[in-house]
C-alpha cells in the first residue's frame, strides 16, 4: 500500500520509541530481578523480630508475586502502545504490559488495571482515567515482543490511527534498519529492491496468523466487547456464548488473571475476599476452581493460564467425572468405600434412566427434592409424635415443644425450624444419654452373663465375624438401617474383641427393636446372621421388649440431636427411597436391569445437588454463617470448606443443568461469583444444556452475553459452518469475521467413495503435502477418526506415506497429546471439544452420521470449526443426505474452481 511520507516518518518514530522503551522495561526487570529487589521474610525478620509471621507470610506472596512479574516483563516488556488526548488537547503515550508494571515507569500501565482498557478501545473511543479526565484514543499499536540477539524487535505489529491504517508491520526493527540505509543505496536496482523490502514489511490491514502449535490461541489484547465483560464485577453470575473461535475461553482466562490480583479488585471486593479468606483460611488466589468436560482440554487450559501467569494445577482445573467421584465419595459419604461408608455404587453404563429422566433432568430434579424434603419433615413429625405417645411423662412433655415448633413452621422454612430445633437440643441429649446408658446396662449384663459360661465367647464370635467379612455380606435391613444408632459404629473397630462386641451390642439392639416394633429382622442382613448365631445368648424375651422401648424412644429422640446433620447425611438413602417409589409408578426410571444399591453418574448429579442446594439455603443465611461453629449448625462445616471465591466451566453447554447447578453451588455464597461460556450448536453430550432457559435455572440472574466476531476462521470455512447451522436446524448465530483481518483461504476439499484405507491414505498425504508447500511449513494439522481403533492404523498407513519428505504422524491415544508441535496427529472425534489446528482432516463423515445419528450434526460443526484456514472431508460413500445441500461448498483439493491459496491477490 502507498503511505504519505509523514506517515511512513511517523511510523518509523513509532517503531524507534517502541522499540527503545520496549528495552528499558525489560532491562529495569532485568535488573529487579538479578538485584533480588523483592521484599523478604529475611529482610523483614531484621527490622523486626516481632512481627507475625501472617503478615511475614503476605510479604513473602508479594516478593514472589513481584518476582514472577519481572521474569514476565523481562519476555514481554510490552502488549501495546496507546497513544490519547485530553479535552484540553495535551497528548498522552501509554504502554501496556500483561502483568504488574515495573516501577520507575510512569506510563506503564497493567492490562489488568482500569487504564488497561485503552488497549481494546477503538480509535476515536472516549474513556475516563480513574483520575476523571476523559481522553480519546488517537493511536493504538499492538506489539508482539521478539528478544533478539542484537536488541528488541516487534514482530506482526498492528498499527492505526486516525489518518492511516490499520497495518500489519512484519518487523519494527527491519523498518529502523531500512531508514538508516536509504544514503547508502545509490545503485538503481539496490533501491529498487529496498523498495519492493519496505513494501513487503508494511501489509494493509490485519494479517491472520498461522497457527503452528496445538493449543489455545494467545490473544494478549482482547477486543472492545471482550475487554468489556472481563472487567465485570467479581460477584456476577456471567455466561458468554458465541460460535469457535470469538475468544470466549480466552475472556475467561483474562477474568480469573484480573480476578485473582487483588490489587485490581474494587475496594469493597478486596475487603470481601479478605473476610471469606480469614474465614475459610484459604487465600483469593487459590480460591478457585474451573471445570472442562476432558483431559485434553484441560492440559491445553493450563498452559494457557500459565501464559497469563496464572499457576492452574490439577486441583484447580477439574473434570466434571473426577470431581463428582471425589465430592461423592470423600466428602458426602454417597458412594462407597472399602472402610465400610456410602450408599451406592457408581456404574457409568447403569441401564437404569428412562428417556423422560435425560430430556427432563430439572423437572426430575425438582420431583426428587420436593419428595424428599416433605420425607424428611413428615420423619420429624412421626418421630415428635411418637414422643408424644411415650410411657414416661417428661419424653411426652418433650415430644409436645417439638411437635408445636414443627406445626408452626411455615412450608419450606427448613432453617428457622432448625434454628428452633436447636433451643430443645440440651433437653433431647440428656434423655438419649440416660436412655442410653440404662439399655446398654442390660445388654452389656446379658455379654457378661455369656462371658461368666465362657471366657471364649468373644473370641468365638470375633471368627464368626471375620468369616461374615471375607464371605462380604452385603444385604442390609433397610428398616434397621435408618432406626441404627448413628453414634454406635463412629469408630468401630474392624477385628479382635472390640470389633466382636460392637457387633454383639448392634445385634442384640436391632433384634430388640424389631421385637418392640413387631417386626423381624432380614435373615440375610449381617446383623440377622449374627442373630442366628447368637440363638438364646441374647436378652431374655421380658429385657428385649423393655430395650426395645428404649431404643425407639432413643431413635425418635435421635433425630433432633442434629436434624442438619441428619437432613443432608439422609439424602443418599431417600433418594434409594424415592427412586423405588417412582419405578413403581414407571416414572423417570426403568424397571429392571440394576440392583437397589447402583447409581447411574447422571442420579448421582442429582443426589448431589439437593445435598448442595440443601446445605448452600441454610449457609446463605447471616446468622447461620455467624454460628457456623454452634452444635446446630456444625454439620456444614465440611460443605464449608468446598466453596471457592470463583468457579469457572469452559464448553458449559457439555454439561446438564443439573451439573452446571452443581458447579454453581460450589460459589461461595457471599461472592457467588460464576463464569462459563459455551455454544449450545457444539453440544457434544446427550444430556448437555439445551437452551438459555435450562441456564437461567441455574441462576435465575444469570448475565447472558454473546460474542460473534471469529477470529479463528477463514472466510470460506465461516461460510461452511453458517450454511451447516442452517442445513442441520442448530441455534442461528449472527457471526462477523473481524474487520480489517484478511480472511481469505481456500474452500473445503472433499473425497467421496474413497471404500479403500489405502485410497484415504493417498489422499490425505496429498493434501498434506499441498499444505506444507503453501505455508512454507508444516502447520498445526490434526486428523479425526470415528472411534478409537481407528486411531493407530490411520497413523501408522499415514506415516508411511508421508516417510519421504520426513513428517510424521503421531496417534494420540484417549486424546492425549503427544509428540513435537511439527507432528501431523491423529484423534478419536470425541476428544476434540475446544482445540484449534490450521488444517483438520475428518475420515469417514458419512460413517459418524451412522455411529452417532443423536449428535452427528454436532460433531460435524465442532469438528469443521476447529479448523482455521484448511479442511478436509471424506466419506466411505457420498456426503450424508443431512449436508448434502452443503456439497457447492466444496472442492476436490486446495486449488480446486473457487478456491484461492491464502496470501494470493484476488
């Protein structure tokens, strides 16, 4: 393009300031670094000895904190360059960097801070500085720092400004050097030449990189829209949608960078993640948690928050499957253990839902919490008017407060009937403790009684036991199971005698009970074996009834001693409860095919949100936050210690309502802060969120915000993913390519009756080689096959083919990524959610329509968008009938009648 010359002199002074301050800031880091100019434990421990090691330990965080900055600053001094004007028309250059600006630089500003905006705002764009001035933006540059041998470059730097551009500069540094030679140039080709380099240097417009690695693209300065909703307030309930490629995941990197340094939250924010840090005793920084829906993507997420100087390990950045299993299991005993606690057992192809229960997963959810609330409060209600029919007048006496705190509750107030419950507990555990210590006064008699006859007894009954356990009976009496003393096996020993005579004492109380209730006990059930064992050696029939009487008086009194506790720990067994009742009424569940104590990993999203929910209404409430410690309230402390300050969801859409509402009740009730973003049109799960209704159940507040410019896509393959929404009836999204960005590629290839790997094969190497010649290098390339067997026989036959000019291929097994960034690799489809590649290959497309008729469509878009300028398609047989209308799209190869190499004029 033709430059006026003031121009170009005013371009070439841009590069000559950038470039010389682009070296003072990495060299001032430099510096700091190599100083050791970082406040210390050391340095602080010798001016005062007395000093708390809290405060010795935030001096600590913020030394590292600073140390991390200048090791980033000394990489990339710089993002960009701004330049504004005042009303009074004084002008202003800033630079901003990606971290906490080094000192001594008074117009070094972190994109993070409020001032960072500038970078994103468009020319012409008022903004007000925090100090109330208002400027407009004049000039904007984005720099991309080189360090090299000789000095600093900027490579691929977008200039604008009022008069010209925007421009894409290929080097600052070739353009300085091009300057300081024109003297010397006298000979007519030497300037011609030097011409024709200025030329290529200086591109019109925004060129599209290449993408040459696997991974997520690194954008250091998000666009105006973006930039505008990562600096939303922390407490927001934010989901962005939009189609691949507009940065969403990236958005959501931005925020959790900016939400984690406390420096650049609001005053009020920052004294809020104080509070919440001292209560829970862990810091901001680390208070947080992010879900992915697979390994894959959540290895390329933590490479990418370490760009953004983020530390993202394995216990921040989550699967939805592991943590489930982790919550369920170690924290609210729902699955089972080896040590003997738990309800269920996780069966990931339980055949046990009904179609009814995957399409209407909130309408089931809310069947079973209404179910199992009113289960819970008729429970109390039984169990106070059991106490109201007692013998003895002070459990009647007892049995009547309680029965009159329930009958005035209102419907639904669980947590003030606690709060009620909770004035009686002294009065409930004096009853249970004298009742308790009389009937197991008796029982302890009838063992002395065995023991006074035999010396061995206990011994005999410890083998007894330890064959029940080697043969694992695992038949439970239900009815035993929920009128059990909770207290009597907390720390039950395994074997010996102690073990022997906890298993004696639960025995003798469940035949005692049953006898009372009129009832038998289950002969299969461990405590009905030992029953039989023991035959006469137990209470005499006389003792039985009065212990039996005790006992109940004792389980009714029981479940006011922690009616929290035992509201949430019961979950798991109501649900068991309900799940029976609605089978009978062949409601949300098939009738056969599983056992009673087996749970689809779907169920257990649901038993998990009512606990969650559950807990989350009553730590919601102030002056249950406040006596968090009290009796009454203790049994949430453990749920307590699960909250994190933010929870983030990449793919969001992956996922059912029900384990978004999971997710969401993980926020820390005070900040409920809450960040996912996704496309409903790449739902790649049967039971994946559906609709912004379906979110808005999650939070009814819920920010709902879309991005659709892509930055991903050339125009040809942006046109092919509009025009398949539209063929496949998937949500229309109104997507823009960038302005000013050359968007031009090639149109899509296509192979068709290719029955023969062989012919595939030939194909694919092909094109492959077509591609390397046009980049001038082999870019990020990836291969996606229908299943898993596929993987290793399409890389190793590719391989060969391809031996000769020495790329190779790499199989990725279970999607896990592999080899150098050069490699050509091949992937099951099912692991592709949320990477992005130049050139992608899909093998057997008509194949993928027969395998996964529900979803095809889906994995169709998602895998035509993930790549960027190169796309690849073949089928066994011809082009589904779904996409057919789709085929004018396409061409045969890269230079196919349409299509157009990238770089090429029109």
């Amino acid at each position: 393009m033709e430059l006026t010359t003031e121009s170009r002199q005013h371009i070439e002074q841009v590069a000559g300031e950038a470039l010389t301050q682009l070296d003072s800031i990495a060299t001032a880091a430099k510096r700091n670094l190599h100083d050791g100019r970082t406040l210390g434990s050391d340095a602080l421990a010798s001016v005062n000895t007395m000093t708390s090691s809290s405060a010795i330990q935030k001096l600590d965080q913020i030394s590292q904190a600073n140390r991390e900055s200048y090791q980033v600053l000394a990489a990339e001094p710089a993002i960009a360059r701004v330049v504004v004007v005042d009303e009074e028309g004084e002008e202003r250059t800033y630079y901003i960097c990606r971290t906490t600006p080094v000192s001594g630089f008074q117009n070094l500003a972190s994109y993070r801070a409020p001032v960072g905006r500038l970078a994103s705002l468009a020319i012409g764009a008022e903004f007000t500085l925090p100090n109330g001035t208002v400027v407009e933006v004049l000039e904007r540059a984005q720099l991309r720092p080189a360090a090299l041998a000789d000095g600093w470059d900027s490579r691929d730097t977008v200039v604008e400004a009022e008069h010209f551009g925007p421009l894409t500069i290929e080097s600052l540094r070739a353009l300085l050097t091009e300057v300081a030679g024109e003297e010397v140039t006298e000979d007519l080709l030497g300037q011609l030449l030097a011409e024709e380099t200025v030329k290529a240097n200086i591109i019109d417009g925004v060129r599209r990189s290449v993408i040459t690695k696997m991974g997520l693209r690194d954008q250091p300065v998000l666009d105006q829209y973006q930039d505008e909703i990562f600096r939303l307030p922390l407490d927001k309930r934010l989901l962005i949608l939009g189609p691949p490629g507009t940065g969403k995941t990236t958005t959501l990197i931005r925020r959790l960078g900016q939400k984690l340094d406390t420096a650049f939250l609001e005053e009020g924010e920052q004294r809020l993640v104080e509070i919440v840090a001292t209560a829970q005793g862990v810091a901001h920084a680390n208070s947080w948690l992010m879900f992915t829906p697979t390994e894959l993507l959540k290895q390329y997420l933590k490479e990418a928050f370490a760009r953004e100087g983020v530390p993202a390990s394995d216990l921040r950045i989550r699967t939805w499957q592991d943590y489930r299993r982790e919550l369920a299991r170690n924290a609210f005993g729902v699955l089972r253990t080896a040590s003997g606690g738990g309800t269920f057992v996780l069966k990931d192809s339980l055949p046990s839902l009904s179609a009814e229960a995957l399409n209407r997963p909130i309408q089931w959810f809310d069947d079973f919490n209404t179910w199992q609330r009113n289960a819970y409060v008729q429970e109390l209600h039984e169990a106070a008017n059991m106490l109201r029919e007692a013998k003895a007048p002070e459990v009647q006496s007892l049995g009547e407060r309680l029965s009159s705190i329930l009958t005035q509750a209102s419907d639904g107030a669980l947590a003030s009937t606690f709060g009620s419950l909770a004035a009686e507990l002294p009065k409930v555990q004096a009853l249970v403790a004298s009742l308790k210590e009389a009937s197991d006064g008796k029982i302890k008699a009838a063992l002395n009684l065995q023991l006074n006859r035999s010396r061995v007894f206990l011994d005999e009954l410890a083998r007894f036991i330890d064959g029940l356990q080697q043969a694992q009976t695992t038949d439970v009496d239900e009815q035993d199971e929920l009128d059990a003393d909770e207290d009597e096996d907390t720390t039950a020993p395994r074997t010996g005698r102690a073990a022997a005579l906890n298993a004696y004492m639960q025995a003798v109380r469940a035949q005692a009970r049953a006898a009372a209730s009129k009832r038998a006990v289950s002969k299969s059930s461990r405590n009905g074996k030992i029953i039989e064992w023991l035959a006469d050696r137990g209470l005499t029939e006389a003792d039985r009834t009065d212990v039996g009487a005790s006992l109940l008086v004792q389980t009714n009194a029981r479940r006011f001693v922690n009616p929290v506790k035992r509201y949430l720990e019961g979950i798991p067994k109501r649900y068991r409860a309900f799940r029976r009742d609605r089978q009978q009424a062949e409601n949300w569940y098939r009738n056969e095919g599983f056992e009673a104590r087996d749970i689809h990993p779907l169920e257990l999203d649901i038993v998990l949100l009512a606990i969650l929910r559950a807990a989350g209404d009553l730590i919601s409430r102030p002056n249950v936050q406040r006596d968090i410690d009290s009796p009454a309230w203790s049994a949430l402390q453990p749920i307590l210690g699960h909250y994190r300050n933010q929870v983030l969801v990449d793919e969001a859409t992956d996922f059912s309502p029900i384990q978004l509402a999971c997710m969401a009740a993980l926020a820390h009730p005070r900040l409920r802060s809450f960040f996912a973003c996704g496309d409903f049109n790449q739902r790649l799960t049967t039971w994946g969120a559906r609709s912004a209704d379906e979110m808005k159940w999650v939070f009814a507040d819920f920010d709902i915000k879309e991005i659709t410019v892509s930055y991903r896509q050339s125009k040809q393959l942006n046109d092919l993913a509009r025009a398949m929404i539209h063929a496949v009836g998937g949500t229309e999204q109104n997507v823009s390519l960038p302005a000013h960005v050359d968007s031009g590629g090639v149109a899509p290839a296509l192979l068709e009756h290719a029955t023969d790997t062989a012919i595939v094969v030939s194909w694919l190497a092909d094109r492959i080689r077509e591609i390397e010649r046009f980049v001038g290098q082999l870019p990020s390339t990836a291969i996606f096959v229908n299943a898993e067997d596929d993987v290793a026989p399409v890389a190793e036959a590719l391989n060969a083919a391809l031996s000769e000019h020495n790329i190779q291929v790499i199989a990725c097994r279970e999607g896990q990524a592999v080899g150098q960034e050069s490699n050509v690799r091949v992937f099951d489809i099912q692991h592709i959610k949320g990477l992005e590649f130049e050139a992608v290959f899909f093998v057997g497309i008509d194949q993928l329509a027969a395998l996964h008729p529900a979803l095809f469509d889906k994995y169709l878009y998602v895998g035509t968008t993930r790549a960027a300028t190169y796309l690849g398609v073949t089928c066994d047989g011809a082009l589904p009938p779904a996409i057919e209308s789709l085929r004018a799209h396409f061409g045969q190869d890269w230079q196919a009648p349409g299509s157009q190499q990238p770089g090429t004029e029109q």
